[in-house]
C-alpha cells in the first residue's frame, strides 16, 4: 500500500515541476491557459506574476510529500526485509541446534558458524534489496504510465536508453559480480 502510494506521490511530484517551470520563464502564458482560470479565479489573481507564490507553494508540498512517502517506504521495507531475515535466522537456528549429534561431531564448525551468522545476514540483507528493487519496478510502472499518457515517443526512447545502458552495465560486470559472490562464500567460512 505505501508502496502505491509512494509511486504516485513520485508522479504528482514529478508533473508539479511543469507547471512551475512553466510560470517562472513564461508566466503570461500559464496565467491565460484555460485550464490555470479556475485556480485564478478561485484564488482571486489579477496578475500573471502573482501564480508564482502559490505555484511554488504546491511544488514545495508535493516534493516534500513525495520525500516523505519514500522514507516511509523505505522504513517499511526495511523492517520487513528485516524481519522476514530473523524468521530464516531463528530457523536456521533451529535447524542446526537439533541436528543429531552425530551430525555435529561429523560437520566443520566454520561451516555451521558462517552458515547461521554470515550467510543469514546476507540474506536479509538481500531480501531487503529484493524489497528495493520491486518498489522501483512498481514506480517505475507507475512513471511510465504517467509518460505513456503524456508522450509516448519519449517514453519509448526512455525505455530503450535506458534499458540499453542497463544491460549492458549488466553484461559488463555479471562475470565479475558472480566471480565475486563465489569468493566471498568460500572465504567467509575460512574466515570463521
């Protein structure tokens, strides 16, 4: 829900800066738009300058907004990321401590040390990474939208640059981020 919530503050946020732009290079022509003359009207504006003050009041509480949803998120899946990763640590735990004891005198204790403490801990860390990157794809979905709505040209060249720069950052640092993954599990038990 916050999530939702946090994607169309974004959006709100992001289509307030038009307007302002609009009124600080042009004003004359934002204050004769027919779709501005009911907030003129009901704000009782004589001038085109005088769209500036409450312009700007509405992109300062959108952008705050929008900050405060995304903190909010960000808390929110923080404590879920970090709470799904102590339910698989207590289990883990678990697990491990009714092992027979046979099994135990048979594993390396590193082993069973690196797997409870260092490998949890990397687990919740990327199920809170997992939790980042579906709100981004929810936001994302909701911008896009947005965009599709306004200019499709623009958002498909926004989809294409940027989904070209993304893959090919993928396929330049894949090899080396796996190469990367494996060292570390293999050390971290050597560490222990």
């Amino acid at each position: 829900v916050v999530m939702v919530f946090a994607s169309f503050a974004e959006v709100v946020s992001i289509g307030a800066v038009l307007p302002f732009l609009g009124v600080l290079m042009s004003p004359e022509s934002v204050f004769a738009n027919p779709l501005v003359q009911p907030i003129v009207a009901t704000l009782g504006l004589t001038e085109a300058s005088q769209l500036l003050l409450p312009l700007t009041v509405v992109f300062i509480v959108a952008a705050l907004f929008s900050g405060g949803m995304r903190l909010a998120l960000l808390w929110a899946q923080t404590r879920l990321g970090f709470a799904i990763g102590a339910d698989f640590s207590i289990q883990i735990y678990r697990n491990t401590l009714y092992q027979p004891y046979s099994v135990h005198i048979a594993r390396n204790s590193s082993e069973i040390i690196d797997g409870m403490v260092t490998k949890a801990n990397v687990l919740t860390h990327t199920l809170t990474l997992l939790l980042n990157i579906a709100t981004s794809v929810v936001l994302l979905s909701v911008m896009m939208f947005a965009l599709f709505s306004v200019d499709p040209v623009v958002a498909v060249s926004c989809i294409v640059g940027f989904g070209a720069i993304y893959g090919l950052i993928i396929r330049l640092t894949r090899k080396r981020i796996l190469k990367g993954s494996q060292m570390i599990a293999r050390d971290s038990t050597m560490v222990i």
